[in-house]
C-alpha cells in the first residue's frame, strides 16, 4: 500500500487518481501508523513552502516522515519535492525536511515569465529506476516558481528553463523527488509513477 | 524548452457539451468526459471545462464531469465559470480540477484573487478576461460573457491582477471570438509586454496556421480554441504537426 499524505496542501486526490488508474493500491492518510505500516509513501503538495512546512508540523508527521524515508521508498512531489531539501527561502527562511543536502529558491532570469507552467523535456543526467522506459523526448507538466538547488549526483533528471532546473532528485536510496507533477503528465507521467509502485 | 500549449476547451451546459458562437446560439455537441479523452488522445496539453450552467443544480452536475474527467485523464484541468468564492474554488479543487478560471467576478470582487492566491496558490488561479477594442491601442475589459462593458483599462487590469496574484491570464478577444480569422495578435502582444505571467491566447482561431502565427508574433505561451475542436475542423495533434514543422516547440 502506498500512502498519500493528507496534510491539507493542494491537490491530492489527482495523485490518488493515477495510483487507482494505474491499479496501485493505495490511501490518503495523516496518521502515524498508517505511514508506518505503508510500503511507499508520496508527499504531495502545492501552495508556499512554510505554510506547507507548518501544516505538515501540524499533523505531527515530520519525525515519522524522516525515519520511513530511509526505509522504504519515497515521493515527493512538487512542493512536496521541495519539503525534502533542507531548507525554503519563500517568504523567508524555513527548514525542510533535510532528507537530501540543498535548498530551493525563487527562480530568476531576465525576461523569465514565473510560474514556469506547462510541459518542458526532461533531460538525463543519472541513472535512476524511475526513468526506466522514459525516452529522450518525454515532456512533463510543471507549475512551480521556486526551484532545488542541489548537487549534481542527486539529479536524475532536469529541464531548461531559464537555466538548469532540477526535475526529478534522488538520495541514491530510497528518497525521490518529482518537481513536475507526474499525475498530471499523461503517459510519461503514468509510467514514472508506476516504476515508483515497481519499487516496492 | 518549455513547449507551447495546445488547449481545447469544452463549455458545459447541464453535464453536455456546447459551442456557442459569439455566446449565443449554443448547440449540444457532445459527452464531456469522453469529449476529455478523445483530445487527451490527440495530445491536449491541458482541458478546460467552462460552465455555462446559470442553476445550482446545474453545478453539481457540472462538478461531476469534472470528477469523472479526473479519473480518466492525465493532464492539468482548468474549470471555470460560475466561480464566485474563495469556497467555490475549494470545491472546484476537490473535484479535480489543478486550476480554476475567475472572470466576471474577479472584475467585480479582486480580492477574490488574492484570496485565492493566498490559500491555494498562485499556480491555480487562473484569470480569464473577455476585452474588446474602443481605439487604437486600447482595450477594455467586459464582463458576463461579454454582454457588459466595465470601462476598465485592459492594461491597467493586467497589472492589478499580476500584482493581486494571479498565475495565469487567459484573455479572450470579443473581437476575434466567433470570427475564425485568427486570434488578435495585437491585443495578445499588447498583454504580454505588460505582465510576466503566462498568457492564454483565446478567440478566433479558425485555420491551422494561426496557431502558428500566435506563437510567431506574441509571447502567449499557450492557445485555446473549442468549436474548431468540437467540430473536428482540426485535431490538436494536427495543429502540434503543423507548429513542430515550423520550429515551435511543443510536446
């Protein structure tokens, strides 16, 4: 079972949709045993880093969040992506959930229209089993203003957008994070979810 | 690169399909849901669903196409129409749509912008402005599909809603809407030279190429169109061949 976590930030019954779509077992959860018991967890999430942070708090979540990271797999994504660096620089300083070494940052380039929303190519860069069967000229939808900023052996994949922009990171264990939305990517985003229901 | 946008949008009256043109002389044309599909099919890079429905009963219905809608497509779905509250949003959201469009009531109630921009995000409030030319060089915005003629100064709207919020505008020429002779160029470029957020071409487009040309000559990151989609005049993967082989990146 895969458990969605319900922390009230954005839209997670899409996530939920593809997983039963895709015959993924699958629950909206916010309590600790459920996480616990879980197989593989995604944190979702769209909306501001320290409302996002907070509310996550909120719920009690953050310590059993760190510790199932680092025993089954892992999925965050948009903003949840961003809640798995160490820290957010939106509206201020706020810690993330440090599960891998970076931060992330508004995105800035002269002439840059933000958000940066819509379908851009994903571009290799690391080997990583999410990526298994995506081919060289795979777009995926993104709707985000604020970007990773983190070490290159962590991106599996980025896209050009006023500069390199970090699209899907890994911990090199059980940690992923998607900063496109693969539930709202048609069928390239189907099979990135589906070889995450594969790492179990 | 970020690839442009194809979007068909489908406007929803009592859980059907409808095109009206010029808004009035709306005719049934279909299913929504598999309406949905068929051009997630053909490569849509996003739906929108536009309720045209005046009743609360209506809406439930309406709400219920955009659920189904969500179970079966994978692309980012914009719902507008009817939209009156920071709670209609939340609705909205949980039925499934990723961004919801606010029109008419964001020119009668900005706040509704902001509001909603502070809860859900920037990233789902998407603005749709109807506005039409008085002189050259100048627009103004309407209001109620059209029919009401506010007197607000398109740019000075543009530059409201970017500051309240907004992420998104799509702006639909009352000019060229119903026309088929290509979507208003002047007005789009007019737009994007005066807000940094993505814009949504809207009305008029008619034949393969103005799609191409909207891209060529403006910065709107997207284009919409629905009766030249219902009526299967084109098909998005048609208009995508035709962009691609005239070096416009899409997906």
């Amino acid at each position: 079972m895969i458990a969605i976590i319900d922390y009230g930030a954005g839209n997670i019954f899409s996530v939920k949709n593809a997983l039963d779509y895709l015959g993924l077992e699958n629950r909206l959860v916010s309590d600790k045993e459920s996480v616990i018991s879980a197989d593989a967890v995604i944190l979702p999430g769209v909306g501001a880093f320290p409302a996002a942070m907070k509310k996550l708090e909120a719920t009690g979540l953050v310590e059993t969040i760190k510790d199932e990271a680092s025993k089954k797999p892992f999925l965050g994504i948009c903003l949840g992506m961003q809640l798995i660096f160490e820290k957010g620089y939106e509206f201020g300083e706020c810690d993330g959930l440090g599960l891998i070494k970076g931060d992330v940052r508004k995105m800035e380039a002269p002439e840059l229209i933000i958000p940066h929303m819509g379908w851009n190519k994903l571009e290799k860069l690391n080997d990583c089993r999410l990526m298994n069967g995506i081919g060289d000229n795979e777009y995926v939808y993104f709707v985000h203003s604020y970007k990773a900023d983190c070490a290159d052996e962590n991106i599996s994949a980025y896209c050009e957008y006023g500069g390199r922009v970090p699209a899907l990171v890994h911990d090199g264990k059980f940690v992923y994070g998607a900063q496109f939305h693969p539930e709202k990517s048609g069928d390239t985003g189907l099979k990135i979810l589906k070889n995450f229901g594969g790492l179990i | 690169m970020l690839a442009k946008r194809i979007i068909p949008c489908l406007d929803v009256r009592n859980g059907k399909v409808v095109k009206g043109v010029n808004f009035e002389g709306i005719r049934d044309v279909g299913d929504p849901v598999e309406c949905a599909e068929e051009y997630n099919k053909q490569g849509a890079d996003e739906i929108v669903f536009y309720d045209i429905t005046a009743s609360f009963e209506g809406r439930g219905v309406f709400l219920d196409v955009v659920r189904e809608t969500a179970k079966k497509v994978f692309v980012p779905l914009t719902v507008g129409g009817g939209i009156k509250t920071v709670d209609d949003i939340r609705e909205t959201l949980r039925a499934g749509a990723d961004k919801v469009s606010v029109n008419s009531q964001a020119v009668k109630n900005p706040q509704l912008i902001k509001d909603g921009a502070d809860i859900f995000g920037s990233q789902c409030i998407c603005v749709g402005i109807d506005a039409k030319k008085i002189a050259d060089h100048k627009w103004t915005v309407y209001i109620n599909g059209g029919r009401v003629d506010m007197g607000i100064d398109l740019i000075d709207w543009v530059h409201q809603i970017e500051k309240l919020g907004a992420g998104e505008i799509c702006l639909n020429s009352i000019d060229a809407d119903g026309t088929k002779e290509g979507f208003d160029i002047e007005m789009l470029q007019a737009v994007c030279d005066n807000c940094n957020i993505p814009v949504i071409a809207s009305g008029g487009a008619g034949k393969i190429n103005d799609f191409a040309e909207v891209f060529e000559k403006t910065g709107a990151t997207a284009a919409l169109a629905a009766s030249l989609f219902h009526f299967k005049e084109l098909t998005v993967q048609e208009v995508k061949t035709y962009c691609r082989a005239k070096n416009i990146i899409v997906r």
